[in-house]
C-alpha cells in the first residue's frame, strides 16, 4: 500500500506549521505501507495543484492531508468538507475569496473516504487526544480537503483512492507568545498521524 501524506507551509504569521513538522519525522515505511511526504504551501488553487500532481507521479491508494488548526485542544478528524471559500484573512499569497464555490458543478459537500472514527479510537488509546471534527473551517485547508474528495470522486475515480483531512493543534513553541492557546507536543502529532495510517493500513487488508 502506499499513502501520500502532506503538510502545509507556514501562515498566519507562524514561522513553523506542525503540520508539516510531523509528517517530515514520520519514516518512510509504516505498517509495510509506503509514505511518500509532500509539503503544500498555504495558497489557494497551488495547493492543490502539488497534491494533484503527487498523486498523478505515485499513485497513492490514500491521500491524508494534514494541517494546523490554532486552537484546537485535539487532534481532529476531519469529517466533511464544504464547496466554499470564505477566508476570514488572505492566504500566503493574498487571495482572499468570500463566499466562492470551490467547485461551480461540485456537491454542497464531501465526506472523508477515511475510516474517521477508527482512527478516533486508536489514537485516544495510545493516551492522545483526539476527535472526530464536523468543520475544516472555510480556509485553504477546507479548499484542498474538498478539492481532492471532488478529485479522487471524478478524474481520479477509477483509482480507489480513499482521502481525508487531519487538523493538528499548535506545538508548545509556537504558544509562547499566546500562552493562553492550546498546544500538543510535536511527537505526539507524530504518533497520531503514524497511528492513522497505521488504522488506514489495517482496514485496507
Ligand atoms: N491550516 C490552515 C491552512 C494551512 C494550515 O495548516 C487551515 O486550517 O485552513
């Protein structure tokens, strides 16, 4: 099995994105599975276009896409993602669209392919917390959850690729300055995102 995992580049004025932290330490094989590792920058329309082409290059069976979300006390497992944009601030190149389908001919909404709650369970058992979450917000993250669900629902039907969306909470580093926000130690995301595929790969036998 191999599973394309991404993390995207610094925003918001972070000069570090876990995200992208954690999926570089995760090894290269877990569980037999293959991990390729792609960082995405935080820009509408490019974003995707890097995940598009690693999946066009490797032929993953599973794409997880991972990014920060500030605040967030828990891991969260992405449920459903939205046809709109509606970012509350520009992105890393200053385009900011307001109430913009993603997709003009795409569903209201997708739901994540991946096996959500199990992944839920699993990484609650290893002593981390995490969620199941009903919003990937209306930023970028929500732009490439959406994007690859319509992707992987038409050009790249025949595939089988099973994807979804992660957020991660904010490493104790970045909270310094805001000791009032949440933060979860970098290694932990890393065994939560190592737990996931761990799950994806069990349920892929
Ligand atoms: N988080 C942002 C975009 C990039 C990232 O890591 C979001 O939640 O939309």
């Amino acid at each position: 099995m191999k599973i394309l995992i991404t993390g995207f580049d610094p925003f918001g004025g972070e000069i570090i994105n876990p995200s992208y932290e954690a999926v570089k330490l995760l090894l290269d094989v877990v569980s037999g599975a293959e991990i390729i590792k792609a960082e995405i920058p935080t820009v509408r329309g490019k974003a995707l276009e890097v995940v598009k082409s690693k999946i066009e290059e490797c032929n993953p069976d599973a794409v997880i896409c991972v990014g920060q979300a500030g605040g967030a006390n828990a891991v969260r497992i992405e449920r459903i993602a939205i046809n709109l944009d509606d970012y509350r601030f520009p992105d890393n190149e200053g385009n900011q669209p307001i109430d913009e389908p993603i997709y003009a001919d795409g569903p209201n909404a997708y739901f994540s392919t991946l096996p959500i709650k199990a992944i839920r369970d699993a990484i609650i058992e290893k002593g981390i917390a995490a969620e199941v979450s009903n919003s990937a917000g209306l930023f970028v993250c929500n732009h490439v959850f959406y994007s690859i669900r319509h992707l992987c629902e038409t050009r790249f039907r025949e595939r089988n690729i099973i994807s979804g969306f992660i957020h991660v909470p904010f490493i104790p580093e970045q909270t310094v300055d805001k000791p009032n926000e949440p933060s979860m130690p970098l290694e932990d995301i890393v065994t939560a995102l190592k737990t996931a595929v761990e799950v994806i790969v069990a349920n892929h036998e």
